[in-house]
C-alpha cells in the first residue's frame, strides 16, 4: 500500500523540505537524508543559482516536487506557462510524482498566493477532477493533491471536506498527499473530529504524508509551519500510517527555520511511529 | 452560487486595501456593508463571525504581497522612507494585482507605474526611479537564463568586424542620472547589520541612510546588471563601452557598434584600439558574450 501507483512505487522514507538556509549545511557536510521535497515554483526559472542548488543537490539526493500555485480548484482555466515551466522542472529534477493543493487561488488571472478553501459541491470536485486529470496527462508522472487548511468555510458546501476530497480523486484518479497537521487545524477552526477524516481517505491513494507545526490564537488556528510537530498531530499521523502503511513522510518548516539538525531531528521523530507500523505489519 | 461566482467574488474581498490600522474595510467593494457581503456566502462558527473569517484571508493576502514588495524593493524604500513605501505599495498593488503563478514577478511594473503615477515616486522622482529600475534589473539578473559563453576557439572563422556577438540573456545593460548602485549596496549592507541590532541601534541607522539618501547627489553613470558564478554584480561602464555593448545587443555587428560608439565619443582616436581591444576581452572574461549557435550544434 505504501510504494503504490501514486507515488511511483517508492518508499522514499522521511523527507524533509529543502530551504535555502540549510543549503550551506546540505553541500558542504552531506548530511544523510531520505528525500527532499523542493517547492515548485521557486526552481520554474530559466537559470542562477537556484537552479545551480538544485542540480547539486539532485547529484546526491532524491527530490520531490510540491507546488503551490497550480490551483487544481480555480473555476479559470489552467495557465499553460505554469504547466510548460512545471514540465521542464519535472524532466530536470526526475520526481517520481508531483504534488500540490486542493484549493484555488486564482481568478480573472489574477493571482492571490495563497492557498484559499473550496466550497464543497458536486460543481467544483467536477472541475477540479477534471483539472487534475488534464495536468496528469501532460506531465506524464502521478499527482496527488493535498488538503489544506482552512478557516472559512462556505453555505453552498453539499458535504464534508473528506468527502469533497474522496469526491475529487476517485473520478480524476490521483493521489492523495495526506497533510495531518492541515486535518487537525482545520478539524478545530471547524468544530469536526479529525480522526473521522483521517478514518475515511481511500488508504490506497495515500502517496505522501505531511507533518507540520502551527501557531494557536484565540479563536483559531493559523497553518505557520513554524513549530515543532504537536502529539495531537502526531496521534493523527500515527492513525494515517497504520491505515495507509509505511508512507513518505515530509516534515514542512517554511518560517523561523531553526538548523539544519533541529528540523531533521523533528522529521526523523516519525520513525517512532514507521516501526511501529512495519512490525505490526511482521507480527 | 456557481463557482466561478463565489470565486470572483471572495478574492474581491480578499484583495480590497486593508484599513489604517490593518483590518477589513467595513464597506465591501461596491460600497454595501461587508459584514452582509461575507455572510452571503460565508458561514459563522462558534468563535468568528463570517466577516472575521473572510478578514483572515483579506489580512493574509495583503501581509504576503506587501512584504513580497518590501523584500523586492528595499532601496526604493529607503528613498520613499517606510510610510510613503507602504502608501505607495498598495496603490501600486491595487493597480497591479498579481498576475503571474509566481511572487517574483510581482514588481515587474513598478518603474513603469511610478512613472505613470509620479505623484507615488516620492520629492526625488529621478531617484525613485532610477532605484527602482536597478531593483528589477537584479531579479532578472539573479535567475535570467544563461547561454554557453563564447570561447576563443568560437572565433576561429570570425569575420572580424562583420561579426555579430550575442549578449547573455541575463545582461542588463541601463544607464541612470544618480549612483544607485552604492545606494542600493549600502542599504543592503545596512539591513544585513540591521537584522542583528538592537532597536536604538536600528532606528539610528535608519535615520543614517535617510540623511545618505537626501544628499545623494545626481551623478550620470551607466551599470551592467551581470552574474559571476550565480551571483549578480553591479559593473560601471564608460559610455563608450555601454554605447557599444548596447549596439551588440541591438544585433549590429562589431564594426558598426564600435564605429557608431566612437562616432559620440570624445576618446581621441589613436587610443580606440587598445580601449576596444581591452574591453571586449574583460566582456569575453565575464561571460558576456554567447557562443555563436552554429558552432554549439556542431559541439
């Protein structure tokens, strides 16, 4: 279930994203890592010293694409730059699937950079499916969408966000990238249980797993990447691994990016939890 | 509602101006109240009203784009100062909402807005937009493709002054009426130690580079935005050498760029060679130059 169909039939192990103050580290002590997960968008270029890191990191590590401004959920039509520069990057860096988010963030084209929620209707997993299947096609390697999280939610929704999800990659047939700190910020900015919905994702498609930090407000949740990993969160990673198995794993820390050590020490905690699946698995 | 309905009419809440005091404005775009704009297709929860979640999203947008700006353009901001700067950002982004899939491109307008909008550029106009055009010119430096560069062997079968070189596509060649190249490297400088300091220390800095930037005097020069080894630098150019390198990349071959450059030129004539001689092979040394394609398909 793990290395499957949607993530290339690998099993990359536990990853973590590549940032630019850890590049210096990355070169020159090599140290070991499973996998990188680099952001898209920020290597679409036409050349510099982003693309020079890249190549070398690429020499040595195995590297995943995660973007961000696809937006698989805009009713617009998909920018065909963004696919043309997305493909190259695809061709460069070899990934064995790409992925990025269920949500919109473009309209008119005009772009807000940021990743904004769905209502859930039949109309849009209908349009979003049909967007994903399009990309699909054209880049020639598995995707798999990620949900993200949200502090708004919508009167038109017809149904829960999972079954939105469901919705969406059973008819564009994709992956799922299955961000447990995004279902627990979302299940308390939204009053759900979040076990339901790490209980109800199609296993099979699970092709990644994300594990961040957040920050706590009063009356919300803001999805900051820019702390360490909650247990409550790790209890729903934990639950996600026992249902999809030994799964990549990605720990995202964009902002008050502490060392190198400190976050591949973070990342490498979910070991604790792998293990336990593979010898429950043995037994 | 249909979706792309819903859409258009959640990102125009999400990118109208924020208030003064960096809230939702009360009145949504169109002048109704905004709380019954979020609540049309927003839903409350236990904690938030739909205006406050809708206002989540509004304050995001604008906290991303803004700060995308200031990191893109901080000697423009020290020129403005920080409250013009900020002023200035958001009529130039309510003008110039994003349209590219990247953040990079977000400022790809500024230097024509302002001199469209000059009211925006501050008491030094020329200044404002000198620094602006150099800010932009170092982002398309910075990840501008590069091509193979010419090697000597290149020129083996060269036809002398009926040669035409092709500049690097990264190259930026500009001339401006003040040195915002030292500008710009010593505000760089100053955030760099800024990033470190203590307030009072910062707040003396800031008022430093205010009084550096008010007596900067007007100062014709002419810049090559270039890169070695991935890093990008700021080259000052004789006018003879910005005239000819110019004519290159307007495709004239060697002959004409020299010939024509030579033609504005005070230089005494005895002393073209040795110069032209000099400055192509600096050019060549840095990359400028690419290798011609029939010799790159051959290789």
């Amino acid at each position: 279930m793990a290395a499957n169909r949607f993530n290339g039939f690998t099993d990359l192990g536990i990853g973590i994203g590549l940032r630019a103050p850890h590049y210096h580290h990355i070169l020159t002590r090599k140290p070991v890592v499973d996998w990188f997960e680099i952001i898209s968008e920020n290597f679409m270029i036409d050349g510099g010293r982003p693309l020079a890191i890249l190549d070398q990191i690429l020499e040595q590590y195995k590297v995943v694409q995660h973007g961000v401004s696809m937006y698989f959920g805009s009713a617009e039509k998909l920018n065909r730059e963004h696919l043309r520069r997305l493909k190259d990057l695809v061709k460069r860096t070899k990934t064995p699937w790409l992925s990025d988010h269920l949500c919109w963030g473009s309209v008119d084209g005009r772009y807000t950079h940021d990743l904004l929620p769905m209502p859930y209707t039949f109309e849009a997993a209908k349009i979003t499916a049909q967007k994903v299947r399009t990309v699909q096609d054209f880049l020639e390697i598995p995707v798999a969408v990620e949900n993200v999280s949200s502090y708004a939610e919508y009167h038109d929704s017809e149904m829960t966000e999972w079954e939105f999800l469901n919705e969406v990659v059973e008819r564009a047939d994709c992956g799922i990238l299955l961000d447990v700190n995004n279902i627990y910020v979302s299940s308390q900015n939204h009053n759900f249980n979040a076990f339901d919905y790490v209980n109800s994702v199609p296993a099979h498609r699970v092709a990644q797993i994300h594990i961040a930090g957040h920050s706590k407000y009063r009356k919300y949740i803001l999805d900051t990447h820019d702390h360490p990993v909650i247990d409550p969160v790790w209890k729903l990673y934990e639950r996600a691994i026992q249902r999809a198995g030994h799964t990549a794993t990605l720990l995202e820390w964009d902002d008050s990016i502490p060392s190198f050590q400190e976050v591949h020490e973070e990342a490498l905690k979910a070991n604790k939890f792998l293990h336990a699946t593979v010898l429950a698995e043995t037994a | 509602m249909k979706l792309m309905q819903l859409q258009r009419a959640m990102a125009r809440a999400v990118m109208q101006p924020l208030t003064s005091s960096e809230r939702m404005q009360q009145r949504a775009p169109g002048g109704s109240s905004m709380k019954r704009y979020a609540s049309r297709f927003i839903k409350p929860n236990d904690r938030l009203t739909s205006f406050e979640r809708l206002e989540i999203y509004n304050r995001q947008y604008w906290f991303r784009v803004l700060s995308a700006l200031g990191d893109d353009f901080p000697g423009l901001r020290a020129v403005l100062g920080q409250r013009r700067f900020d002023k200035m950002a958001k009529a130039y982004l309510v003008a110039n909402p994003s349209r590219s899939f990247t953040l990079r491109n977000l400022g790809s307008r500024m230097e024509s807005w302002l001199r469209k909008n000059r009211k925006w550029a501050g008491k030094n106009q020329a200044l404002a937009l000198d620094i602006a055009r150099l800010e932009w010119a170092d982002i398309e430096a910075f990840d501008g493709k590069a091509e193979p560069a010419l090697r000597t062997e290149d020129l083996a079968d060269a036809a002398g002054g009926k040669l035409k070189l092709k500049l690097q596509p990264y190259l930026r060649l500009l001339s401006f009426q003040y040195p915002v190249d030292d500008l710009l490297l010593e505000v760089r400088k100053e955030d760099e130690d800024t990033d470190f300091a203590s307030n009072t220390f910062a707040e003396r800095r800031k008022r430093k580079r205010v009084r550096a930037v008010a007596k900067l005097k007007p100062a014709y020069i002419f810049l090559a935005v270039h890169r070695v080894d991935d890093s990008v630098y700021f080259r000052r150019l004789e006018s003879e050498d910005f005239a000819i390198l110019a004519a290159l990349k307007n495709g004239k071959t060697i002959g004409a760029a020299v010939e024509s450059a030579m033609r504005k030129s005070a230089l005494p004539s005895k002393e073209w060679p040795a110069r032209v001689q000099t400055g192509f092979q600096t050019w060549a040394a840095l990359g400028w130059f690419c290798s011609p394609e029939k010799k790159r398909a051959v290789s």
